[in-house]
C-alpha cells in the first residue's frame, strides 16, 4: 500500500509538472503576442543586425518581449539573424513572428524622378533601401563598371530610368546599380536602337538631349516637336542653343550655387563651359538632369517638321511657339521677354 501511494504520488507530480511545462510551451509559443492596434506593422532588419537590435525593434510591437527571446533562442534564431522588411500581423504568436522574420523577406517599390545629379539619385534611393548614399555614389562612380559598360560619370545618370521598381530594402548599392543597369539594357531593344540609329545618335545621345528637351518642357504633347527643332539644328550643324545647359553651366559655379535662374541673359551665354551649346556645337559630353520617360520617347519618335526655334508661350503658360525663321522666333520672343518684363523677372 505504502508503495502504491508513492507510485499515484510520483504519476501526480509527473502530470503536474507535464501540464505546468504544456502551459509553458502554450505561453511561449502559442498565446498571440501583439501589443499594437492596426492590422500589421513592419520592422526593418539591418544586414550586420544583432538579435539585440532586432529585439530592441519588436519591443514596442509585444506584450512579452522575454516570452519572444525565450522561443528565439529555443528556435536557434538568435544566431540565425536575416536581414529585410518584414510584416508583423495582429495576433501573430512568437512562432509566427520568428517564421516571418526568418524567411519571409518582403519586397518594396522603390521609385525615383526627376533627380539632377549622381548625388541627388544617391540620397532619393538612399531615403527608400538600407545602401547609404556613400555607398551608392561610390558604386555610380566606380571607373571600371562605367568602362566595361561604355559610360562616363558625366553620361552616367542615363543609365537609371525613373520608374518604380520592386527589390528588397537590403539591396545593396551595388546590387542595385547593377539592377538599374539590367533595366537599361532591358530598355534599350533592338527597337529602341533602330529608332536611334536612323535619329543618327547613340543611346546615351539619345539620352543627354532627351533631358534637354524635358527640361524644356515638362508637356508631353509638345516634346516631340521640341525635340524634331534640336535634331534639326543638330542635322544643319547649328549649336542647340539650348537655355537649359546655360542654366546647368552656371550653376556649376559657385556664384550661382543656392540660386534659381529664372532668366537667361548674354552674361550666361558667355559661361565658357562645355555645357554651352551657345558657345559649342553639338550635345553637351553628359545629362543635365533626369529625363522622364515620355522625353526619352519624344526624342526617339521626334517630329518631322522644319521649326529651328521655339519660344515660350506668354498666353499659355507651359507651352511654346514655334517658328521657321528667325524674324517668326524673334518676335515670339520679344511677346514672352514682355511678360517677363511685366512680372518683373529680370534675372
């Protein structure tokens, strides 16, 4: 009898203490661990992260970060750390949340325009994935990728095409440089290459006037036809004449660094900069700036017309006048220096 009470007395002891370890296992593993009130939330994992650090980003998203360190370490992913963004759920239990931030690395759409240097693209890209701006203008400027691709640092923003992108948020500079470089590649099809060939220029030509004549005008409509008068001045041997190198040309000089040139004067004409096609003939060695995409097309699909000058278009703000000679263009001219006189822009 004495024995059979010590047998019932260890079997008890046993069930206790599997119950007591059951509900350990629940707690840790199967209770939902949330603390936050939308329906998802997301955390950022850096590539040289420490479980510290991941921890320390949770926190504020659980009601028990001790439940979830507990199973991290049972789960070996303390040592295990991977690198991306990733979705937390409301509800999720420390099982979920470990299997999400272990293999479920979720994409993002990266986007950018409109940038006017290496440095700016750097710092827009830099704003949306893990690579810090060193690290990109680095990889935008590395001399051997730029000759073993046929670019220059000038021409070099041509190679990145503003649109939005998916990637992950650990993307590396490199890795999103040579991305970039597959999309140009991708852009640049036997198509696209024809149409440049009988414009009688080359893609990264195609690409430095494009962003000429987006600068000229942001109005798609009227692109083509800006672009058919500078490939006109270009088939007749004219300099471009372009305000837009002027423009870039003086703010090169740190006279005009901080400061918005609203209009152009004789005093910029005479900027001895090869970005002067008042002074050189020709496209300038690079890009001014970020061409859109609807400017690279215009320039690929120019009109054919006979207009070798165009003038903003007083009455219509945005747009411009064409003009087949010089006495037409002098005179649209002279209209838009007016409202310029009359707003009292000067410079």
């Amino acid at each position: 009898m004495y024995f059979k009470k010590i047998a019932i007395a260890i079997v008890l002891i046993g069930l206790i203490g599997a119950g007591i370890f059951s509900y350990y296992i629940y707690s840790v593993m199967l209770v939902p661990n949330t603390s936050f009130n939308s329906k998802e939330a997301y955390i950022f994992v850096g590539s040289n992260a420490t479980f510290e650090e991941v921890r320390s980003d949770l926190e504020p998203l659980l009601k028990n970060s001790n439940t979830f360190e507990t199973l991290a370490k049972q789960k070996k992913y303390v040592n295990n750390i991977k690198a991306g963004r990733f979705r937390i759920t409301k509800g999720m239990t420390n099982n979920d949340i470990i299997n999400s931030i272990r293999s479920r690395n979720l994409p993002i759409k990266l986007a950018f325009n409109n940038q006017h240097s290496l440095p700016d693209l750097a710092a827009r890209i830099s704003s949306q994935i893990e690579a810090d701006s060193t690290a990109l203008i680095t990889a935008f400027t590395d001399k051997n990728f730029l000759e073993s691709n046929k670019f220059t640092e000038a021409n070099a923003l041509g190679m990145y095409l503003p649109n939005s992108y998916e990637l992950f948020w650990n993307t590396s500079a490199i890795t999103f440089r040579n991305r970039m470089l597959k999309e140009y590649n991708r852009f640049w099809n036997a198509f696209r290459l024809e149409k440049a060939k009988s414009a009688g220029l080359m893609p990264h030509q195609i690409m430095a006037l494009a962003a000429i004549v987006h600068e000229e005008s942001k109005q798609a409509a009227e692109q083509p036809r800006i672009a058919g008068v500078y490939i006109n001045r270009l088939n007749n041997q004219w300099p471009l004449q372009a305000d837009p190198t002027l423009k870039y040309a003086a703010y090169q000089l740190p006279k005009y660094k901080n400061t918005i040139i609203k209009r152009v004067l004789n005093k910029h004409k005479s900027i001895n900069s090869p970005y002067n096609t008042y002074m050189y003939k020709g496209l300038p060695p690079g890009l001014i700036a970020m061409p859109d995409l609807t400017a690279i097309e215009a320039v690929l699909n120019y009109e054919r017309h006979s207009y070798f000058y165009f003038a903003a278009d007083a009455k219509n703000p945005g747009f411009h006048q064409f003009a087949k000679t010089l006495s037409g263009h002098n005179r649209n001219a002279r209209n838009y220096q007016a409202y310029l006189n009359l707003h009292g822009i000067r410079e």
